[in-house]
C-alpha cells in the first residue's frame, strides 16, 4: 500500500500544518501525494470553497461513492466517469488537434499522430493518448459509437495514470485532487474499501487524496489534517445549518467547469448549449464565467452569461438542494442583483425534458434586458440632438 513505512498520527489527532505552510492557502496544507482525512470540515463546504477553482489551487475533483461496492468496482466506477470526463474536454488537453476535421480516416490517423508527438515530449504514454484522442475526435463529430472490436482496453494502473495527466493538462494544472466525500453512516467494511480505493488511486493514478467527512472509525493508517477555510464559508456553513435541510447526495464524479464550455459532466448543460447554437439572438453567451465584480470580492462563477445583457443563467443540478449549496446560491443571487444582474436558474430536469421552452424563456428575459439597456442610450441621443 502507498505510505507505507510513513509514521501517521493517530485517528481524531489532527496533524500539524506542514512547514511554511502559515502563509499558504488551505489546499496547500494537506500533504501532496497522500490519503488525507480533513478532520471536521464539510465535503459540500469545500466544494463550495473551490467553485471557481482559484488559479493556485489544483484540479480538485469530486467523488460522492457508490454504497456496497467492492473495492475493484469503486475504483473502476471512478476510472470511468474520469475517462468520460477526459473524452468530454476533448481537445482541450491535446494543443492542434482543434484545428482537425471530423473522424474520417484522414482526421484519425492526424490525431493519433499529433497524440504520438504530445507525448514523446510529456510523461503521456503514447499508445493511452492515441486512443483517447481518437475517441475525442469521434465524440466531438457526434459520433460516440464504438468501432468494431471496441476501443483499446488498457489496465487500470495505466488508465488511472494516464486520465490523471489528461485532466492536469486540460486545467493547466500541475497537480490533482480527489476529493471524496466520507458518508454518515458508513460501515466497517465500506470504510475498508473507500480507504483502500483512495490509496489505490493515490499510488497508480499519482494524485493526493482528501477524505471529507465524519471521521474513521476503524482504518487508523489515514493521516487527519486540520485546515482552516475563510470566514465567509465558516460562517455560510453555520447560517446553513439553520436554513435548510441537508440530503443525501448521488454517488458519482464531479469536475470543475472550464471557462468557455459547458460543463464536461453535465449533460443538461450540454444539451442547453445545443438548443443555443442555432440561434443569433444567443450569440455573445460565455459558458462558466468567472465574474470578478471588485477587486476584494468574491468572485463568481455564471453557468451562462450575456455581458451586453447583463443576464445570468444557472443551471442546478441535484447538488444544488444541498443545505450549504441552497443558502449559497440565495447569497449569490442578491448579490449578484444588486450589482444589476438578472438571474434565471433552471433545474438539470427542467432543461433535459423541456429544452425548448427554457430557451424561449431566456429570449424573452434577454430581448427586455437588451432594450431597458439601450433606451437610455437612445433618450441621451435624443437629448443632444
């Protein structure tokens, strides 16, 4: 197992901030390339705390796990949400291959050469690369089918390795975090297993690991580690207790958004983002802006935005019904209208099964918001003139 020979401090003694690390941010203090519990802070609290994902800080993926999975299953569900994930942010982690053209025979050999070249000068192992590129190019033209034979199957270890770098290089990050969130009620066998999948993906996938959540109450081999958030969140988590009541999250993999794109995990915004295209009134839309309103406020991140509009759409999925996520967003949302944005806010269900009158909504908000914007610039006109 990795960390092994390590000297770990016992379970519920909170180990000391690594050297330095008093000036550092919080993500900072968790040691690197190690299973890590952060003793007494909330997965959704942190989850918050990285939404936008600070520029410092590292790729900070979510995993909610899967209930009476046995450790090969719990690693291989996290496997193949991040594969889908990478193949989703096609061509982000591959520079060129946006300038290829569809998965014809030309498109395909072009890619799998330009994923040779990438990693014959990168730590990628070439063969993973290529086939992953190759799958990306066939989902980017709309054709996710298999070919016949299927795709190449690679071990785990190399798969945990090679998503792990894929998903770095798309954030321009040098480093990763799996974040995984400890459930209330987990038994002594379930606690086994999720200790036992953190430490594997740790080891083959090379990247650190934060358990998040009530302590562990038999594997006594994890490091706790005490870190301290801003007071913002400290004191959203204690005016959420008293707001709103928490539920159960779904099991499953949630990755930071990147700035211009849908998000590569949701499918509602996917399909959102389809129903736009078509349409010129929707152009000058940004995909997961990161609004930066004043230079010591926090900054925001907008699902949809329209700058010349001033119109914000949020798209919420189930997360969102959270007891620390809900009394965010209504923070957000005053805040957000007393700077003078408008904001609309659908559910991932309202999108998936009605799409169409979602955008026919965002129209008519967008058409009055754009002519309350020029009628003033129109009554100075007249003025002057």
């Amino acid at each position: 197992m990795a960390g092994a020979g390590a000297v770990h401090p016992p379970v519920g003694r909170p180990a000391g901030p690594i050297a330095g690390a008093a000036a550092a941010e919080w993500w900072a203090i968790p040691p690197r390339h190690q299973v890590s519990h952060l003793c007494g802070v909330d997965p959704e609290l942190l989850a918050v705390a990285v939404d936008p994902l600070p520029p410092a800080a590292p790729v900070i993926v979510r995993y909610r796990p899967h209930r009476a999975v046995p450790l090969a299953g719990q690693v291989a569900a996290v496997l193949d949400e991040l594969d889908s994930v990478a193949v989703a942010l096609f061509p982000r982690w591959l520079p060129g291959a946006e300038r290829l053209d569809g998965p014809g025979e030309l498109g395909v050999a072009a890619v799998r050469a330009l994923a040779r070249e990438v990693a014959a000068r990168s730590a990628h192992f070439g063969p993973f690369l290529a086939a992953l590129a190759e799958r990306g190019l066939a989902r980017a033209a709309g054709r996710p089918s298999r070919p016949p034979g299927g795709w190449p199957a690679f071990p785990t270890q190399v798969r945990a390795a090679g998503l792990i770098r894929v998903l770095q290089a798309a954030y321009g990050r040098d480093s990763c975090v799996l974040l995984i969130d400890v459930p209330d009620d987990l038994g002594p066998s379930d606690e086994r297993i999720l200790a036992g999948t953190a430490e594997w993906l740790m080891a083959h996938g090379r990247i650190t690991v934060w358990l998040a959540g009530p302590p562990l109450r038999v594997v006594d081999r994890v490091r706790s580690v005490s870190i301290s958030l801003p007071d913002r969140l400290t004191r959203l988590a204690r005016d959420a207790g008293r707001t709103a009541a928490a539920i159960e999250p779904a099991p499953g993999l949630t990755c930071p958004p990147l700035s211009g794109l849908p998000r590569a995990d949701s499918p509602a915004e996917r399909a959102l983002e389809r129903a736009l295209a078509p349409h010129d009134w929707a152009r000058q839309r940004r995909w997961n802006h990161t609004y930066d309103w004043h230079l010591l406020g926090r900054p925001y991140r907008l699902d949809l935005y329209w700058p010349d509009a001033g119109l914000a759409v949020e798209v919420d999925g189930p997360e969102h019904r959270g007891r620390i996520r809900f009394a965010d967003d209504r923070r957000r949302d005053v805040q957000l209208q007393l700077l003078g944005l408008d904001v609309l806010r659908f559910t991932n269900e309202q999108v998936l099964t009605d799409v169409q009158t979602v955008v026919e909504k965002i129209r008519q908000l967008l058409v009055r918001r754009r002519a309350e914007r020029e009628a003033p610039t129109e009554m100075r006109r007249h003025v002057e003139q």
